[in-house]
C-alpha cells in the first residue's frame, strides 16, 4: 500500500516524497513541516486514532488522508472533521479515484491563500509524507 502511494505520487515533480512508521515519523513532523500526510491504518481504529490525536496534539495545518480498510472509514468517518482529516482512501486503492484526490491535493497546493491579517505563501515543493 505504502509503495502505491509513493510510486503515485513521485508521479507530480512538486511532490516530495519522504516515508515513515508510526510515532518514529510523527515526531520527524515536528522536525520539519508538512503539507500532506497519508497515515495507513491497516490494524483497526483504536491505534490510528491514537496516532491522529497525537499528530493534532500539535499539528493542525498538515492535511491528512487516511488509508484504511471500508469499516475502519466507516467507523471513523465521525471523526474526520475533530481530526481535520481531509480524505480517506479505502483499500484495495482504486487508481482513480487516488488520483483524484492527488488533483485535489495539486488544487489546494495553487489555490490562493483567502486573505488574513497576513501574508502566508505555500512552499512550491510541498512535502508528502507516506
């Protein structure tokens, strides 16, 4: 699962790539900034909701997609908007539609930023961490 994404994504030059495991790459997410991260959850709700309220414990900006199984979605779908996760990608991934929330992602990625009391720019590499 991890390679189909990365393989997906390394797809789109503007994308950097870079892969880790559980609490190990959490806290390489502290070291440097993140625009997307995809959080596999292939061994049920309970550990990746630990993992989520971990990463938003003190990281709210990082998009997040989820990958998971259909009734680990389901059960978590809930969730999504106390988690600000952007997106959960069910597995078996289906081609199209991952890479329709990679346009997605490539959309958010050029959209202007809504104007507030400052400037904020968006890197034009944004990294996705897998």
């Amino acid at each position: 699962m991890r390679d189909l994404i990365k393989v997906g994504l390394q797809q789109f030059p503007e994308f950097t790539v870079t892969c880790g495991e559980g609490y190990a790459a959490i806290n390489e997410m502290r070291q440097r900034p993140y625009d997307v991260v995809f959080v596999g959850c292939d061994n049920g709700e309970g550990e990746c909701m630990l993992l989520l309220q971990h990463l938003r414990a003190f990281d709210r900006a990082t998009e997040v997609v989820v990958v998971c199984g259909q009734r680990t979605a389901r059960e978590m779908h809930a969730e999504k908007s106390r988690l600000n996760v952007m997106s959960f990608v069910q597995t078996p991934i289906v081609e199209l539609e991952f890479f329709r929330l990679i346009a997605r992602l490539r959309s958010r990625q050029t959209a202007p930023e809504p104007a507030r009391g400052g400037t904020q720019a968006r890197r034009s590499a944004p990294p996705a961490r897998v």
